[in-house]
C-alpha cells in the first residue's frame, strides 16, 4: 500500500479522535496502576497529539507491516512517555490489550523506555533525553535521499519532545542542522506542560521563547492548544503542507491531563498512581469517556 493510501486508512473525525485519546488515557492509568511505577504526567499530556497526529489522515502507518518501506517514522525523543505510546499501539492493532498489564516486566516487549528491538511499531530507542530531534533529523535527510533517487515525494518524519529537555544543547544543534538543510518533511512538536521532575520548567531553566528559536533557526512554527483535537489537526496540516524549511509545532499542555489530581502537579512527572488512586482516576477517564459519546449522539 503507497503511502497516501496508508495516511488515509486510518483518518477519523476530531470527535473520533477524542474518544481514542480517552482510551489511551484509561490504559496509560491501568498500565502504570498495575507496573506500580512509570511516568503518567507526561504521557498524558502528550495523549491527544499523538491520538490527533496517527489518526489525522496526515500519518502513514502498517500494523500489518510494521517495517513496511512506505511508513511515516514516528520518534517520541521524551521517552519516559512510553505508556501514551503503548496506549497508542494498542489503539493501532500492533500490539494486544492484554499487553499493556505487562509494562516494565523483566522480559516484556514494553519496557519503561521504548525498545525498537522489542516492540512492533516502535521507531527508536529513547529515554536519553535530548537525542530524538537529531535522530529524527538523519532520518528525514534519508529519506529525503531515497525519495530524491526514486522521484518520489519523501516519507514524514515526526519527533514529539518534551519541554524540559529542549534544555539539551544537542536539540539546538540539531534544529540548527534541519533548517540548513531545509529539511521540509521534518516535523517537530514540543510538549509544552511546563513541568519537569524538578519543577516549572520556566523556573528550572527557562527555554522560552521557545517558536521563535525555531525561526531563528530556519523552521516554520505554529502554535496550538495540545488539549484541543481541532486544534492540533489544524497545526499538523499546516506543518505538512510546509515547503522548503522543517516545521515545529508548539503545543501548550497540562501535565496529567484528564485526571484531575494529577494535572499540573509535579508529584506526578514519576510517580504510579496506588491502586486507589487508580481506581479513581479510571473512573473519571470512563465518566469523560460518557460525556463525549453524549455530546456526539446531541450533536
């Protein structure tokens, strides 16, 4: 299947989407309740961009084929985040739900860093933070290469950062690099929670402004509320459809987004909900869950 037609296969509405971040949501909270350990803050906050970038129409991606030559690559370079990236392999058929409850096991597929040797669907291995933007920057002039010797148009390279580590110098040599080489099927998307594991990140080491950092270095920036699926579909568009530099997209987010204790407090940056407060959480995510398919049936 080209890549056009793989982008497309999996195309859902904002309020299709929605509800698919929602699950995510209820399986990052079960996966982590029943590792006893993980990061939820962060892989919450980035549950809607990723649900929006995979099921926008804008993504190629084969659950049938993981390694299939025509995918877009996805690198999530924040990757203590793996829990929302595990949600959202379930959600695609690569791996099966019953799975999820094996996070962080001696010898299970889905570790508390994403594994590519290990795990279908999983591009790089991450957790060293700061590294993915370079990464996914080789990987976009590869392609770009391979692209250029078939006369096609190149494969997407989408990298999803975290706000705390554009405190890494290497992400600046890299956006330095990717604007030099105009690398137009490069797209980078900071997280923007404002919160590491040791407080505000605006208070720890602030990395603003961080669009027109981007611009300075070559790339053409958008900005979008990363809670808001139409939103972050309108600023994926617009960053695919940019011609001649790479483009980063700034998404502003909540730490522990959808349960409500956890949001915007930085107690849960590393921290496993116990079995309570799982319970909880879980009730409030399916409560939500309801009110969305409410909404839809009014609508």
């Amino acid at each position: 299947m080209a890549t056009d037609a793989l982008r497309q296969a999996s195309a859902r509405s904002d309020a299709e989407i929605a509800l698919i971040a929602n699950r995510m949501r209820h399986d990052i909270i079960e996966m982590l309740g029943a590792a006893g350990s993980g990061h939820p803050g962060g892989s919450l906050s980035a549950t809607d961009i990723m649900a929006t970038l995979f099921y926008s129409g804008l993504f190629a991606a084969d659950p049938a084929d993981p390694e299939n030559l025509e995918r877009d690559r996805f690198v999530l370079s924040k990757g203590h985040a793996a829990p929302a990236l595990y949600a959202l392999l379930v959600q695609l058929g690569y791996i099966p739900h019953d799975e999820i409850l094996t996070l962080r096991q001696v010898g299970s597929r889905l570790q508390g860093h994403p594994d590519r040797h290990a795990c279908p669907g999983v591009e790089v291995c991450t957790g060293s933070l700061g590294q993915g933007l370079s990464v996914g920057a080789g990987m976009a002039l590869g392609l770009r290469l391979d692209a250029e010797r078939d006369g096609e148009d190149p494969r997407r390279v989408f990298v999803l950062l975290g706000d705390g580590e554009m405190q890494e110098g290497e992400n600046w040599e890299a956006a330095m690099f990717a604007g030099n080489q105009a690398l137009d099927n490069l797209v980078a998307i900071v997280d923007l929670n404002n919160l590491q594991i040791d407080g505000h990140v605006t208070d720890v080491n602030n990395i603003e402004p961080v669009a027109d950092k981007f611009r300075t270095f070559g790339w053409e920036t958008f900005e979008a509320d990363g809670h808001d699926i139409a939103s972050v579909r309108a600023a994926f568009e617009a960053a695919v459809a940019c011609e001649g530099k790479p483009a980063c997209i700034v998404a502003t987010t909540i730490k522990g987004k959808g349960v409500s204790f956890m949001e915007d407090q930085v107690s849960w940056h590393g921290n496993a909900p116990s079995p309570e407060q799982t319970a909880t959480a879980l009730a409030e995510i399916d409560a939500a869950y309801e009110a969305l398919l409410a909404a839809q049936k009014e609508a």
